[in-house]
C-alpha cells in the first residue's frame, strides 16, 4: 500500500503546479483504512482548468477493488454501529478541528483542481465544516421515542438504527461541501461509507479522508474508489450498498425521445436504477433559479446580490441565480447590471484580485443558441483572454436579455457565468414562467413588500426560498432541499431528514407486568381494549 502524501501538496503557484505536471501522481483509492493504488490500466487525467495542466491521473477502478472496498466498509460495520454514539461524535469534533487546520491547504487544493477563486474554495470548506460541526451533536437528532403503558404493563419505543454500508456520489462544483454533506452524517449514526468523488476533482475527498483518519475514524468506515459511470452503476447495483447519496445533474431524458447534446441524465439514472434494486436515494440534481425584482427593490443591494449570485463562483453553483425576471421595465435595471459585471474581474482562482475563475463547458454553445433564437447579448464573455492563463478556460460574466422560455439557454441548465434577463408585467405573470420550469432547487424575490414576499413564498414551486436573499442555502440544522426535476427522494441532506435518511426504525413493545397465571390462550388480535 502506498501513502497518498496529500498533506504535503501545499500547491501556490503555476510554476509549482508545472512541477507536479511534470510527473503527475496517480490518485490512490482507500480500501479499509489503506490508501492503495488501482491495478487498473486505465487512467484520466485530472486536470488545472486554469492552465490545462495534469495535477494527477485518477483510475477507473477495477470491479474487485471496488468490491474490497465495499466488503471492508461491511466488514467495519458491526464493531463501528456499537461504538458509543459519545465516541463517534468526538471523531466528528476532532475532524472539525482538523479542517479548520487545514483550511489553507485545502481551499487551495480546490483552487488548482476545479478552478474557483481561493476566496470561494474556502467557502466550500467551510459549508461543508457546518455539517462536520452538525453531526458533532447527532446523538440527540438520533433518538428515538418513547410511549409509557400503551396497554396494560407494555411500553413501546423506537430506535433509528444504521442501515449498514452507504454511498456517496458527488459533483465537481464542491469538491469539499458535497462529500461533507454526506459521509459526516452517514457515519456519526453508525453506517460505513464508500465515496466516489467526481472523476474532475478528487484531491479534496482524499485530504478529507486523511483527516477524518487522523481524527480518529476506524479503518474500513471509510473508503473511497473513483471512477465514471461503472462504478457508478456498480454501486447502484450492489446488495450490500442499503443506501445511496447523488448529487450531480440530469434531465429529464426518459420524458423525451432525444438526447440533449453534452448533458447527463446520471441522477435520474442512478436514482432509477438504485431504487429498483431496494436502496434509499437521495439525488439532488440541476437547477435554473429565478430570481424575481419587485419594482419596489432596493436597487444597490438587489444589484449587487444579481451580480454576485450570478456570476459567483463562474455561475458553477446549483443555488447561482442563473436567470433573473424584472417586474415591470427592465431597462435600467439591465443597464446597471451590465456596468457592474464589466467591473468583475476574470482570473485564476490563486489570484488574489480573481473575482471569477474558469469555466467554458457548454456554456459557449448556449450562449450562441441564445443569441441566434434572438436574446440581446448585453455582455458577452466568450472572448476572454487572461494574461499568463492563456490556455484556461474562462468565460467572463456574460449578459442575455429579452429572454422567452422557448429557448434553449433557458430552457437547460448553462453551469456558466451567465445571467438571463426576462420580464413580466406582473408578479403573477414571473411567479407563473418560475414554476413552469422543469427545475425547482431554489428561487428568490427582491421586494420591500411584505404581501408580495408571503405570495411568493406561498406560490413558488422551489426547495429553497430566498425573501432579499439571493441564494438561500439554510444552514445545517435545517435540510438542503429541492423539488422538481431537482430532487428525487423524500429525505434530504442533513438536518433532521438527513439523519432520517441514514438510519432505519425500529420498534420495540415491552411487556413488564406480573401475567395472571390460567388465563388461557386467546387466538383474538391483541388490541389495547
Ligand atoms: P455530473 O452529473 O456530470 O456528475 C456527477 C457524478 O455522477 C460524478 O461522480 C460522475 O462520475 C457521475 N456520472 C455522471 N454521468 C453519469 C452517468 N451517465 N452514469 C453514471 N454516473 C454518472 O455532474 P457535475 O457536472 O459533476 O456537477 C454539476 C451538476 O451538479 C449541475 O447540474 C449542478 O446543478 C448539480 N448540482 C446540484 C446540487 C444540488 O444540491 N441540487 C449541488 C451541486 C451540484
């Protein structure tokens, strides 16, 4: 077996990165508490968005080191489920610790691999901390009930139980939050774990294995294996998987009869092909949140929440506010956004003045389908050149009006730094063009009006509602939540459904009564009568 020294990749520059592009190292997978190398012969490259440099080479796993890994998460079963819940939690409080401690290292290893602003990785670190510092408190979300004397003599009460080895399936927009949402809770209620980090950025899982290992976490409750859609589909098939956590995209591919060029119907797909074969999931998908500006808005602060929810993190959030609907004119409106996103600077992410990092996948394509199906490009960032990063990936912010729903650039997700501007004469009319888009993760009104905040609040069909709040991610003692096309399950990450999620009931009815000797036998439903 052979240590992955991630601590030891403090990358900060591009002419280091370059040193570690020179022999890039193969990224390990973690089997029963050892970091081994996959036998696979095939390998893909994990590559610098901003400088299109190798960072490392990540295998696609062989069929049997994925099956070692699943036998030692069940394996570490039995032992970790009756490990004192005290115990448990305190492997969470150090790991905590040890994240804050290595917030640096971390953040920048998000930096080099996804791309984001070193500003934003830390972000993405610390929301995941917040569920770290959650499950440091799980034992009083994991009690059970408890009913005294139901009937005569007999109690009844309930146990949330582990269900045995969990999965996690993540994305490359959060390298860090995404697989904290998932094993901090899975493990703290006494499942096992086996993580698969996105194919595009899997140094931040591994450094968060090591510290939860330097934290204390047993051998085998965690283990990872990369790879794409085979091991994917091996882990939906597996029967000693109970329960599988995605995040990711999708669409609605099953409801049409075409493909839609460059997307992916992985959370769809998972949660069908998982649910068939018995297993909980829980898929949080794609999303096209609406953001709706009342006349009455506060101008400066409505700005400047559109600027930063749309272009944040290069539009590469499931809760950016992608598409915004002006009530009423939109022209001045428009004008200013386009004076402050010019003012927007585009970099890599590890320089300091970077506002934005790269992002270009399919983000060109639907900003032309925009324009050719008659949108007024307002602001166009495709051209960008970044000095010193020639070869990355930038877009610049990027501004699309007169918008109608018929067209593609609404219609799919873009993941891009682009902000689509619609109107409508009135707040029914935007509340209405929201709701009849296919997704439902999150959606926010700009207003200084109570009434028109409760009628949205009532009358949207989104998870996630934001009153002057852009992107209304709740905190981890509520839930993340989702509807539509972007959530499939009914129990969410963390939280109180989170905890649900992960653990199964039982319940137990005790009889302690002195039984009256001669009664008979009666063959009648016991009742309480
Ligand atoms: P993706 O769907 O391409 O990949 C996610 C995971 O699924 C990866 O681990 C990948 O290996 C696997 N995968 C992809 N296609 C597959 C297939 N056909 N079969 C089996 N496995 C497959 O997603 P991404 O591009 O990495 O992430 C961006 C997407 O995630 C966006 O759509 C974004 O909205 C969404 N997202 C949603 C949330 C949320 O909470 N709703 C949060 C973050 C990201």
């Amino acid at each position: 077996p052979q240590i992955f020294a991630l601590k030891n990749r403090n990358l900060s520059t591009a002419t280091e990165q370059s040193v570690i592009h020179s022999d890039p190292p193969k990224v390990p997978n973690l089997i029963g508490g050892s970091f081994v190398n996959s036998q696979s012969s095939e390998f893909i490259d994990v590559i610098n968005p901003a400088t299109q440099q190798v960072v490392s080479q990540l295998p696609l796993t062989k069929h049997e080191e994925f099956k070692a890994a699943v036998s030692a998460a069940k394996q570490a079963f039995p032992s970790w489920r009756n490990t004192p819940i005290t115990t448990r939690q305190r492997v969470m409080l150090k790991l905590q610790e040890l994240i804050r401690r290595d917030m640096d290292k971390l953040a920048m290893n998000i930096t080099t691999e996804q791309g984001k602003t070193l500003k934003d990785a830390q972000g993405d670190v610390f929301r995941g901390l917040e569920v770290v510092e959650h499950a440091s408190g799980m034992a009083s979300l994991q009690m059970g009930e408890f009913a005294s004397n139901v009937s005569h003599g007999i109690d009844t009460y309930s146990i949330r139980e582990p269900l045995g080895v969990c999965a996690g399936i993540c994305p490359f927009n959060f390298p860090a939050m995404i697989p904290l949402w998932m094993f901090p809770v899975a493990v703290t209620c006494g499942n096992t774990f086996v993580l698969k980090p996105s194919e595009k950025d899997p140094g931040a899982s591994m450094m968060l294995a090591e510290l939860a290992m330097e934290a204390g976490l047993p051998n085998g409750v965690l283990n990872i294996v990369h790879g794409t859609n085979d091991i994917v589909n091996a882990i939906c098939d597996d029967e000693d998987i109970k329960a599988i956590s995605f995040v990711g995209s999708n669409t609605l591919l099953i409801f049409y009869f075409f493909t839609i060029p460059n997307s992916s119907k992985a959370g769809m797909h998972i949660y069908s092909r998982a649910s068939a074969k018995g297993k909980r999931v829980q898929s949080n998908m794609g999303a096209k949140n609406h953001g709706i500006v009342m006349p009455d808005a506060n101008i400066d602060a409505t700005l400047n929440a559109l600027v930063a929810a749309g272009f944040g993190a290069a539009g590469q959030r499931c809760m950016a506010l992608s598409t915004v609907i002006f009530v009423g004119d939109a022209t001045q409106w428009e004008n200013e956004l386009v004076k402050r996103a010019k003012n927007l600077k585009v970099n890599a992410g590890v320089e300091p003045d970077a506002d934005l990092g790269p992002a270009k996948e399919r983000v060109c394509r639907l900003i032309q389908s925009g324009v050719e199906s008659g949108a007024k490009l307002l602001l166009d960032g495709r051209d960008i050149v970044v000095p010193g990063y020639e070869q990355g990936n930038f877009v610049g912010p990027t501004i699309l009006s007169g918008v109608t729903e018929d067209m593609e650039c609404y219609k799919e997700e873009i993941f891009g730094p682009v902000l689509i501007c619609m109107q409508a004469d009135s707040l029914e009319e935007a509340i209405i063009i929201s709701n009849r888009n296919k997704y439902g993760n999150g959606a926010a009104i700009f207003t200084s009006s109570g009434v028109a905040a409760r009628k949205f609040q009532t009358d949207i069909e989104a998870g996630q509602v934001g009153i002057n709040v852009p992107i209304p991610v709740p905190l981890p003692f509520f839930s993340f939540t989702g509807s539509k096309a972007s959530f499939a399950g009914d129990l969410n990450f963390y939280g109180k459904a989170g905890v649900n999620f992960y653990t199964q009931i039982k319940t137990v009815t005790q009889q302690w009564k002195d039984l009256p000797g001669g009664s008979g036998v009666s063959l009648a439903m016991p009742t309480s009568q």
